[in-house]
C-alpha cells in the first residue's frame, strides 16, 4: 500500500496518463524506498517516453 502523499501522486498521474489517452491503474505504481517507479521509471519519465511521437 503506498502512503498517502505517494497515493496523492498516483492519482495525478493516472490523470495525466489518461489525459494523454494511456490507461493506468494504482497497481501498475510500486513504492520503493518511498519513491513511485513505473516500471522501473520515473512515472512522468514514463508517460513522456510511452506518448513520444
């Protein structure tokens, strides 16, 4: 489960995602050492590469 300001982001960023025509879910997220990756990035770093035209 990840903390609340994690979970704060999340929610923002499967906004932003979905924004951009990508579909995420709070399970695609993990939390290590209190830090978001998306597998294994950066979640915006993510986003950005996967809607590069």
């Amino acid at each position: 489960m990840a903390s609340d300001a994690n979970t704060e982001k999340i929610a923002r960023y499967i906004a932003e995602a979905k924004v951009k025509g990508l579909e995420l879910r709070e399970s695609d997220f993990k939390e290590r050492d209190g830090d978001l990756t998306l597998d294994s990035m950066d979640p915006s770093e993510w986003i950005a590469a996967m809607t590069m035209d």
